[in-house]
C-alpha cells in the first residue's frame, strides 16, 4: 500500500540521527486509528534512528477486523514521529508525520483520499500536514536549482531565501492568530519552517570554499553561530534542526579545520590523505568539546560527529578512542546503543574480515564476481562518471596500474556506479580510464542487500576497497591511488 503524497515527506526526513533525551517523569501519549481498508495490516510508530539512517520503533500493533489499532508512547515532550501502516514492506507502507505531546490523545481516520486529525492535538497537526505540502514545493524549487545556485550573485540568492520564506507565510500567519495552540505549539511549527528553509539554503550554497580558507581555525568559532541552541528541538525529533547541524558539521567545522591544516603543510601529497583524515577526526571532536555556547547540545553534536566520522572516514583507531571517551563521558547515553550498532557493522568490514562477494557486469553485459578474482591482491575503485574527484584519481590510477604492469598478482578492478550505463560505455571507450577490469554496478539493476554500498558500507564515491590474496579485507576505504600508501599497503601484501 503506498501514499504516494506522502513518499515525499519521507524522503525529506533523511536519515539521519537522533535520540531522545533522559526522561525527567514517565509520560505518555496515545495514538488511534481509523482506517477501513488496513485490516490485518501493521501499524507502528517511529523515530528516526541514529545507528542506521532508518527509523526506530517505539510501539506496533496490527489494525483489527474493524480497522481500527492504537499504541501507547513514551513522550516526555513535543515529539515529531511517523506513523507507520502497511504489510511491513520498506518503502511500500505509507508513513504519516504527526506531531504529539505528553498525556494527549491524537486520532487519525486515514482515508485514500486524505488524513482526518481528531482531539486537541488536532489544529497542530494540520498545520504540520500542511507545512508539508508548501514543503513539498519549495523541495521541487530547490531541487530545480542544484548545480546552478552557486553561480547566482549574492542579492539573488537572498532572494532565492526571500522566496522559499515567503511561500509560508500565510501559513505562519494562520498558526500565530489560532488561539487552539498554545505559544510552544506555534513556535516549534514555524521554526521548524524557517529552519528546513535555511537547510535548503545552505544545501544549495554547499561550502565558500574562499571564505573557509580565510577564516580557518582549529576553534572554529563560526561554528552553528547562526543557530539557537535548543535542546528541546533535539528531544522533540525535528528534522530540520537536526540537517542543519550535520550540515554545518561537515562544511564549516571539518573544513574550516581542513584548511587550517592546509595552511600548516598537511597536505595530501606530504602526509597521505589517511593522516589527514585521522587528524580531523581528533581536532574536530576538540573543537566541539572547546565550544561552550554549543554546551547545552554538546552529547549531541560529540555523537552526530562520531556517526558521521565512521560514515565518512571508515573505521579508525582515533574515532574508537573518541567514542570510548564519549562512553566514559555519558553513561547513560541514549545516542551510545546507535553507536555501539554503528562500530559493530565497521568492526564486521575490518582489517582481516572476509571480502563479502558481490556481482556486477562488464560492458559486454557478462556477469562478473568478485570470487573470481581471490589468489590475487584485488585493489577495488567505486567511482562513478558524474563524480569530479573519482575522474581527478585516475591520471594517479594509470600510474599505479602500469607500476605494478608485470605483476600477474595484482588486479584492478574498477567498479562504475552509473546508473546511464551507456554513459559509462562511452567513457571507458576514451583514453581517460585506466586498465584494467571495469564492472558496473547501479542501484536500477541491484537489490540494495546486494549492492556494494550496502555489503561495504560505502556512503559516497570514491571509494577504495584492498583485498589480499586470501580473500580478507586489508582495507575498506583505503587510500587513493594519489597516495604513496595505497603502494605501500599492496607492496605488503605482496611479499
């Protein structure tokens, strides 16, 4: 069963991560509903969940005979949740965002035409239904833009802003003279608005790459200035708040730090890449701990930090003593379970752990295996044509594969995630690839439990795999073919 509105919404919740904070008073909320054609379907609520990008169930149950089913939730205050009903298929059920608060009833009488709200919670909800659909619009607006934004003038991006504003307020106008809200109702609906708006903003205006090289500092001072500190909207689950700081984190604070490093020699060519990155995973976790404006949300933005990290950097020593200081620190964390999810999938994709198999297909549509290739020391390069910086490694790629030409124990293997296979086709015809044996493998044509993303955990492209010849993983996200360590590491295995 799917509702097709509301895929949308879905997607804009993205996956991201929070956690609810340590109840003060057990309280709860109840969630009813009414629905004639969901008999014997699942019915369930969820949150969004820090370990996996996906959600975390609160409360199930299954719609009786009559279509009707209710569960009882914990709350200790405002909550943004989503109601799931369907046969408990991912990406088949249709999801409803509601708004709830403690010792409050919501009713909901789903329809196929549309959602009914019954109780006192009832005006904020469609307000927030309502939020969704201008949101739907600025989405599509913003998505519209991608790629052209950057190029604007100053004046007209502000009035891109000025725009994307503009579309709620008639809306904002309606919940500020609604006298059935109370005033922490009408102000967690509207600054929930305003702050998708500034996400969508700031997405579109990705990193002033200039402006971060001449303000960089190990400090980071810039950091989430423009950003209220609001624990509240944390506990509440609001997606908005929540894209904003994991923006901010790995714009501003990584590459503030990033070319604060820079200046100071630590470049790529003079220390590897791998170096870099562990250092960012230690300065940036100071510079979060050295921010005492951020305090309030501190246990927040130390773990958001930590996933994103593992997401970005892979498994590394440093990030494993910043969570176990982070575990020393909190206790009794609600964020430590997630994370403790998070470096059991890393730990299962370590130095050592087998390769886990995968298929794909060459230009000549012939299936391809990873098996095929265990006796040799297997480099793997996921890349993509659209992706910039996969392109800039292979000039470096093409040096590597002619400096190890003789060795018959060495194989490239290079795997495009094109979904334009035709495209992909195209550019391995020209001279800009290096040899070797090229696969594809698309998200069109590949169960997402198959795919390489998901076996590997990889999150983006580039992305290096380093197989030995016993068929273990030497490295998942191993350097680039631009650092002098990717032939240090196959020299190793090598010998």
């Amino acid at each position: 069963m799917k509702h097709p509105r509301l895929l949308t919404l879905l997607l804009l919740a993205s996956c991201c991560t929070l956690a609810l904070g340590q109840p003060n008073t057990p309280s709860t909320a109840q969630v009813q509903i009414d629905c004639d054609f969901c008999a014997g379907q699942k019915a369930a609520a969820n949150v969004i969940d820090l370990s996996s990008d996906g959600f975390s169930r609160l409360a199930e149950t299954e719609v009786d005979a009559a279509g009707q089913a209710a569960f009882t939730l914990p709350v200790t205050g405002p909550l943004f949740a989503y109601i799931t009903v369907g046969l408990g298929v991912p990406g088949q059920d249709s999801r409803y965002r509601v708004y709830l608060e403690p010792n409050q009833v919501l009713k909901l009488r789903i329809t196929n035409e549309k959602m009914e709200y019954t109780g006192k919670l009832s005006p904020a909800n469609q307000y927030l239904d309502d939020s969704w659909k201008i949101m739907d619009i600025v989405g599509d607006e913003a998505n519209a833009m991608v790629g052209q934004f950057r190029k604007f003038t100053r004046e007209e991006q502000e009035m891109v802003a000025v725009s994307f504003n503009k579309r709620f307020v008639p809306l904002h106008e309606a919940i500020t003279n609604d006298n059935r809200l109370t005033a922490e109702q009408k102000e967690i609906l509207i600054d929930q608005n305003k702050l998708m708006v500034l996400w969508r903003i700031k997405a579109l205006e990705g990193s002033d790459w200039d402006k971060l090289k001449e303000e960089s500092s190990y400090e980071v001072p810039s950091f989430l200035s423009e950003l209220p500190v609001r624990p509240a909207y944390l506990s509440s689950f609001m997606d908005s708040y929540r894209k904003v700081i994991e923006l901010e984190i790995r714009t501003h604070l990584v590459g503030s730090i990033f070319y604060a490093l820079e200046k100071e020699g630590f470049t790529n060519e003079k220390v590897g890449m791998s170096r870099i990155e562990d250092t960012l995973i230690l300065l940036t976790d100071r510079a979060i701990r050295g921010n005492t404006r951020l305090a309030p949300i501190r246990e927040f933005l130390l773990a958001k930090n930590i996933n994103l990290s593992f997401i970005d950097f892979g498994f590394r020593p440093q990030l494993v003593q910043n969570f176990t200081k982070f575990k020393e620190e909190y206790p009794n964390s609600s964020y430590l379970p997630p994370l403790e999810t998070i470096i059991g999938k890393h730990k299962q994709l370590g130095e050592g752990t087998e390769a886990r198999d995968f298929t794909a297909t060459d230009a000549n549509g012939n299936t391809f295996r990873l098996a095929e290739l265990k006796g040799k020391v297997v480099y793997i390069d996921t890349w993509a044509t659209w992706c910039g910086p996969c392109v800039a490694e292979f000039p470096h790629s093409k040096k590597m594969v002619e400096h190890y030409r003789d060795n018959r124990d060495v194989v490239f293997l290079f795997v495009s995630v094109d979904e334009d296979t035709q495209k992909w086709k195209t550019f391995l015809k020209g001279d800009r690839a290096p040899q070797g044996i090229h696969v594809n493998q698309n998200s069109a044509s590949t169960p997402d439990e198959s795919s390489i993303f998901s076996l590997y955990g990889v999150s983006g492209v580039p992305h290096y795999i380093l197989v030995d010849k016993a068929g273990k993983i030497k490295a998942n996200r191993g350097p680039r073919p631009s650092e002098k360590e990717s032939y240090e590491l196959i020299d190793g295995l090598l010998k």
